[in-house]
C-alpha cells in the first residue's frame, strides 16, 4: 500500500493537471488522470480501462474512450499510433510528460499525406544503428513512403 503523503501529492498533481482543462473535474476523469500520470510509456484505452477496474473504478470503456478523447480535444492527453505484432492501436499519454525528443513519420510521396508513428523498437533500433554508424538523427525523421490510396495512381502517370 503507498503512503497517505504519497497518495496526497499524487492527487494534489491530478488536480493541478486537471484545472489546465476547461473540463469539469469529475471522479472517472480524475481516476484516468491518475492512471495516466502513473505511466511511464503511452497505454491504449483498453489497458488504461482495466487499471481503472484494478484500483476499482466503475467506469465503462466508453467512458473511458469519451474521456481521452475530451482530453485529447483539450490537449492534456496525446494520441499516438502504436505499431506492433497485433497490428496498429492508439496508445495515449499526458501531453506535457511525452513530449517526444523524436518522431517518426510516413510520408506519401504523392499526396504528402503523413502518418506518426510510435514504435519502442522500431526508435531503438535506429538510436543503435545511427550510433554504431556515428549518425546524429534529427528531431524528425520521414520515411517516404505511398499510401493505400495513391498506390493506384502511382502506375498510371
């Protein structure tokens, strides 16, 4: 069990992240803060859900999706794509902790439409191979790319 001081500043900091927001502080909003300062990395809306059930909150999971998406609206929470062996989920963060010291985007070479991603593995490998090759990776890094949508067209220039 954590300490009462512990408890009190955890929830003094989701008060103080909370009154950021034009939201009304409410008790399901405060518990997804709460969830959300806790992490270290972003976390989908299902995991995000069951923590809430953990600690037991009676929330559903569309309050919980209603919920970040608020947030994310009022930028206290972003929403990123995680790439992974499952396939692409949306994974959610507290805005002013995830910063990101660098993004990784798809660009289409045709339309310029871009895509984020955030992918643990996918930043560790390139971190490692730039080093190992004495690489300085920028902020930004575009992989150019042609999305679903302008694959057609590409053959008939």
């Amino acid at each position: 069990m954590q300490p009462s001081h512990h408890i009190a500043t955890q929830q003094q900091r989701v008060q103080e992240w909370m009154r950021k927001s034009p939201l009304r502080i409410t008790r399901a909003r405060s518990s997804v803060a709460a969830v959300l300062l806790q992490q270290t990395e972003p976390i989908t809306a299902e995991l995000l859900f069951r923590r809430l059930l953990d600690i037991g909150e009676d929330v559903s999971l569309g309050s919980v999706y209603r919920i970040l998406k608020q947030m994310e609206e009022d930028g206290l929470v972003l929403r990123d794509r995680h790439v992974g062996s499952v396939g692409v989920k949306a994974v959610y963060a507290i805005a002013s902790a995830t910063a990101p010291s660098r993004a990784y985007v798809f660009r289409c070479d045709v339309c310029h439409r871009q895509q984020r991603i955030a992918d643990a593995v996918l930043a560790v490998q390139l971190a490692n191979v730039a080093a190992l090759e004495g690489y300085a990776l920028g902020t930004e890094i575009v992989i150019p790319a042609r999305c679903r949508d302008c694959v057609p067209a590409a053959g008939q220039s």
